[in-house]
C-alpha cells in the first residue's frame, strides 16, 4: 500500500520566481521531516513536473544538539585547561619571589646573615641590593660598637682615678668626689648603652630566646636577694626578643634589683605574650611584681627620672628605671609602673618579638 506524504496547497507555501519552495512536514513515523520542492516545464504543452528532496529534520536538530554538547563540553575543559595553566605558571613565576621572601624571613629571625641561594635574573638585583643594606647596616653597628668602646675605654681610666682619689682624700670633700665620680660613670655606661641600641635599633638581625634568660636573671638575683622568694610564671609558647640579649638582660636586671632592694617577702615575674586582637599585637610582656611599699600614682613618673631617688634610706644611684625606661623607649616599647596585687610596685614593660 503506497502512502503519500502530507503536502501544502500552493496557496498555504506559495512557490517563487524559480518555482520553488520549502516546508515542513510530518514523516510517515511520526518525525519532523524538511522538503525542498521545485517544478520544471517539460514541454510546450506546459506539462510539469514536481520534484521533492526531503531529509529527517528531527535528527538533524538531534545532531546540531549533540554537537552543540560536545561543543559546550570542550570549551569548558579548555577554559579549565587554561585557567589550570595559568595559574601554574603564575606561581611557578612567583616562586624566586617566594624564595627572596623566605630568605628575608630568615635573615629578620637572625637564622642567617644574608640572602642566599640562586634566582632569577630579574630577581638577582633585588637580592644583591638587599644585601648590601644588610652589609651596610651591619657596618654601621660595628663603627658605633668600636666608637662606644673607644669612647668606654678612654673615660674608664679618669673616672677610676677620681673615684680612687677621692676615696683616698677622705672626709666630706673626698666622699662627694667619690660619689660623683662613680655617678659619672654609671651616666657614661647609661649614655653609652643608649648609643648601641640606638645605632642598631630596628635591626634584622638579633634574636634572643626570652624564658632562658629570664629564669637565669632569677638564679642571680635570687642568690643576692636569699630572703626574698622570686618566682616565674612562664609563657604557654616560645617568645623571641627582637633585640639584644645584653639590652634584655639590662631591663630585667634593673627591674629585678629593684624589686629584690624593695620587696618584704616575695617577687613575681610574668612573662606573656599579648593577644592578636590587642593594640600592641606583635609585642610580649615581662612584668615584675613585689610586695613592698610601692610608688604612689603620682610619683610614678618622677621615679624614672634620671638620677631620681624617691627614698634616700636605700642605697643606689637613681639609675635603674630610668636606664629601663631608655631602654624600652630606644626599642620602641612600652614602660607602665603600677600598684600591684601583692601591695608593692608593678614593672612591666612590653617589647618587640619576632612571629
């Protein structure tokens, strides 16, 4: 049985000037078919002739489909590829400055004294420049050093005659003598002190473990001071003095001479590190508590005054808070005398560590 597929009237899909047209119709199956018809004259008699080409259009949209996915599919994995890529590339460029940042890493905790290893042609001149920084800043501290210790040598002779002079010369006159000589001489060692933190303050390249110096400053003191029960509270974590160790071992030691000099019973160091979300984050605190009489609030600030001694029964030179309070100034730091909890004075002074 032949079976005729459907076809529009030439009045519903008109033919044009070349007799020809096209449309869409419904295959025998069921599926979209595309036809493309024209009529040809054959003879005079104007007899014509109908030719149709059709093709399943249900299956080419199918087709178009499937490469529209395929399509779709290869351009996303290109661009991931791409994208893939280009990040590797981007941090295997960054790596040389990953490295010089590494480096400065260690040359800021004092683990080495330079920028060392291979890189890159455009990085080498960063790294050679930043060395001779480091090499010059080292020079600098090493003048001072040799000019404080120029300076220390040829003052100690004069001032150690004056001091032996004037013991010797005796009575009143003798004892002034002596006295200022030897407060000559702590001033001169003050002054000096300030000039090789000054000169070396900010420096890359000093690091000093704080709790093992600490508690050896205790053992010291604590063997000076036998009648006075000193204890430590320790960090929760390692803490590292962006600084020297004698600067360190200075501050504490004033600090701890002074509370063993004051204390009736007991001294209490703490050591701590200050939260993030303090304003003084990057710092750690050492603070050094005692039960004595303590400073009154508003004497707080005339005891670091140089040479100031706010009870003359005890003996000493009126240096000690003020060169701790030089000291931590030079670094940067923060100085704070307070009442403490146990009834005396509370030091604490807060300082730069390295992270």
């Amino acid at each position: 049985m032949t079976q005729t597929l459907p076809s529009p009237t030439a009045a519903e899909v008109p033919f044009n000037s070349a007799f020809q047209r096209s449309y869409t119709t419904d295959g025998l199956a069921g599926e979209k078919l595309k036809v493309f018809e024209s009529e040809f004259v054959l003879d005079a008699k104007n007899r014509a002739a109908r030719f149709r080409v059709m093709g399943n259009y249900t299956e080419l949209e199918q087709e178009i489909t499937t490469f529209r996915r395929r399509l779709l599919t290869y351009l996303l994995v290109f661009g991931v590829g791409m994208i893939a890529i280009n990040a590797a590339a981007i941090l295997f460029g960054l790596q040389p400055l990953r490295r010089v940042r590494n480096a400065l890493a260690m040359v800021r905790e004092g683990t080495a004294q330079r920028l060392s290893g291979s890189f890159p042609t455009e990085i080498e001149p960063l790294a050679n420049e930043t060395n001779a920084l480091i090499e010059n800043n080292r020079r600098i501290v090493e003048r001072s050093r040799t000019q404080v210790g120029n300076l220390a040598h040829s003052l100690k002779t004069p001032l150690a005659v004056m001091f032996n002079e004037g013991r010797a010369l005796g009575g009143v006159k003798g004892q002034l003598i002596a006295e200022q000589a030897f407060s000559m001489q702590k001033q001169v060692e003050h002054y000096l002190q300030r000039a090789r933190v000054a000169a070396q303050r900010d420096s890359v390249v000093y690091r000093t473990p704080v709790v093992p110096l600490v508690e050896r400053m205790i053992r010291v003191v604590g063997k000076l001071n036998p009648q006075v029960d000193l204890s430590l509270s320790p960090p929760s974590q390692a803490i590292v003095f962006a600084g020297e160790r004698e600067d360190l071992e200075e501050i504490l030691g004033n600090l701890l001479e002074n509370a063993g000099k004051w204390a009736k019973s007991a001294v209490v160091v703490s050591v701590g590190v200050l939260g993030e979300e303090n304003k003084e984050a990057g710092m750690f605190e050492i603070s050094v508590e005692d039960d004595g009489p303590g400073i009154p609030a508003e004497k707080a600030r005339e005891a670091v005054r140089r040479g100031r001694r706010l009870d003359e029964t005890k003996p000493g030179t009126g240096l000690g808070l003020a060169i701790v309070a030089d000291l931590v100034n030079e670094y940067g730091g923060i100085m704070a005398l307070e009442r403490s909890a146990m009834g005396g004075l509370k030091a604490a002074v807060r300082l730069r560590r390295l992270t």
